[in-house]
C-alpha cells in the first residue's frame, strides 16, 4: 500500500518538533544581588573655642517726636471763599508769612472807599485851616477883630467824622487782614490743609501747624525709661536718620512736660531738627555689659529646669558638660564655670 505524500510531511514535521524539545538546555532563573544597608559618615561637629570677649544686654526703647513749641493756625471768620493754601508739610516758614488767604473783594471795595474819603476829610480840614490862618492874618493887619467860630465849629465837626472814618477804615483792615493768614512763629509746617477750588470756611477750622523746631524733643514712656538718667547721651535713629540726643529736665528748659501720665523721660535733640509730627525714634541702648569675659555664643547654651550645659567635644566625641552662666545675651553668654580658656564647644 502506497502511502500518501502529504502524510509523510506531517510525520516528519512532528518528529523535528519532538526532537528539538529533546534536545533543548534549561533555563536558569535570573536572581537580584542581596540588599545591603550602608551609613554615612557623620558630619563633623560645628564648634567654636572659649575665648575673650565682651557680654552686652540691648533694649530698644521708642522715643515720640514732639516739638517744644507748636502753634495750630485757624480761619478767624467761617463762610469766606478760601483762595489759597500756601504751604505743604515740610515747608519752612518765617513769623508774618503769608500761608492762605480768604476771598476779600468786598471788603476790599469797602477799605478802598473808605480810604477815598479820608483823603477827602483831610483835605478839606487842612484847607479849612488855610482859611482860618488868612482870616486870623488879615484881622491882624486891618486891626478889626473877627468871630472865628465858624472855623473852629466846622473843624470840631470835620475831626469827628475823621474820627469815626477811621475807627471804620482800622475795622476794616483787621478784616482784610483776617482774611490774609500768617504764620505765628518761625517754624516747620508739620500738618497742612489741602486746597481744594470754590471751597469756604468754617470757624476754627485748622489751616496749618507749624512747629518751632529750633529746640525739639522727644519724650519716652515709664516703661522703657528706667535706664535713662539726666544728662545720659544716647544715639537714636529717626527714620534712618542718626540723632544724638540727652535726657534733660524740662523744668530747667523751660519745657512743659507733656500731660499724660505715661511719660518718663524728656529728651532733646543736638541742634533741633527736622522731624514729621509723628515722627518715632529708636535707641538701642544697653541694659547690663561684662567685659573681658570668657563667653561663647548663646546658641551652644542649653537649659533644662535652670540647669545650664553644653556640649563639649573631646578626642571626636561630643560629651556633655554642666556650667554656670553670668550675664546672657541674645548673642554672648558669659561663662563663670565649667569652661576653660581654649575648649570647643559644639553649637
């Protein structure tokens, strides 16, 4: 029996497939290396050396500007047009300046008149003088006595409304003159009102403040004044400006001492200045000092229930050591015991 062609093909083909799987070499199964765990070495300890040096305690103590002398300039008459402001803040001013002014055209016209007609008065009184001395001469020549009541009469009269002419014309002129505000005293304009086109005034109203600021001073509260005695020189920066500044007594200045309660010690600036009206200045002065002292920085000091340690660092070790502490500050502490001179401490 003849076999068929394409049965030999399939025979052989699975024969192939079997003897390859045979033939074929294992696999072996991929393994991960062992996890191992490995520490960095520690960073070398920050230290400093037990030296020498100098334990200073600072406050700052907040100073309020106030000047010795301040006037406060008002409108004298409410329901005037304001025509000008003059000045801003920071402006100095001389006694007699002019700083605003008020409308006065009708008071203007009035003081114009006025003044017309004291000319007139004038006039005819000195010509009614003239008159009288012809008179009197020619009495004299002709020897024939005359009556001069007429004149004497009409000059009594003319000086009566002279007088009265110029009790209006003074009225007047204080009123033009309100109406022109001036600065009272030599000084710095501290507050200024802002002019502001068809505004009026009301009574009283503030225009301006103007500071003399040829003596200034600055006051400080009880609380931070216990270190400041009379005569003590402080420095104080006001605004980053540097001032030099002493405790006085305001009596002997002639200073009025400020009325609140609060207030402790009055200081006065060297050679005045110029200072806004709230001007605030602050001195950093110093509470207690040791000098010369072992210290190390208060950051390597520790405290645990009023015991006080550090830590010192010996052969590579950091060990802790007990110690007594002087005078703190928020950088310095002074070391009394438990340190030598030389030693490193960790911080």
């Amino acid at each position: 029996m003849k076999v068929p062609k394409y049965f030999m093909i399939i025979i052989l083909v699975l024969s192939a497939g079997f003897l390859s799987g045979c033939f074929a070499l294992p696999v072996e199964e991929e393994y991960k290396p062992i996890a191992f765990f490995s520490l960095r070495e520690p960073p070398p300890w920050r230290t400093v050396e037990v030296t020498y040096g100098d334990v200073e305690v600072f406050t700052t103590i907040t100073a309020r500007y106030q000047p010795a002398r301040q006037e406060t300039v008002r409108f004298p008459v409410a329901g005037a047009l304001i025509t000008g402001i003059y000045v801003n803040v920071g402006d100095e001013v001389k006694e007699g300046d002019i700083i605003a002014s008020l409308d006065r055209s009708g008071v203007a016209g009035d003081f114009e008149r006025f003044t017309r007609e004291e000319a007139r008065l004038l006039l005819r009184i000195e010509q009614l003088n003239e008159r009288h001395a012809h008179s009197l001469w020619m009495a004299e020549i002709s020897e024939v006595p005359i009556d001069d009541s007429f004149y004497i009469n009409q000059r009594r009269d003319l000086l009566e409304d002279l007088h009265m002419l110029r009790l209006e014309l003074d009225y007047l002129r204080r009123q033009y003159e309100s109406r022109l505000i001036r600065a009272p005293i030599d000084g710095v304009v501290t507050n200024a009102m802002t002019f502001i086109e068809r505004q009026f005034s009301a009574n009283n109203h503030q225009v301006a403040v103007i500071a003399d600021q040829t003596l200034s001073i600055f006051v400080v509260d009880v609380r931070e004044a216990e270190i400041m005695e009379i005569g003590a020189r402080f420095e104080m920066d006001v605004a980053g400006m540097n001032v030099w500044v002493e405790v006085i007594d305001p009596l002997e200045w002639g200073i009025e001492r400020p009325q609140q309660v609060w207030v402790e010690a009055i200081l006065i600036a060297d050679g005045g200045g110029t200072f806004s009206a709230r001007a605030i200045g602050r001195i950093n002065a110093v509470l207690a000092s040791a000098y010369n002292v072992l210290h190390i920085p208060s950051i390597a000091v520790h405290s645990v229930n009023d015991q006080h340690f550090v830590y010192v660092l010996e052969d590579g070790l950091r060990r802790l050591r007990m110690v007594e502490i002087g005078l703190q500050s928020m950088q310095f502490t002074e070391i009394v015991g438990g340190l030598a001179l030389g030693e490193e401490v960790v911080i």
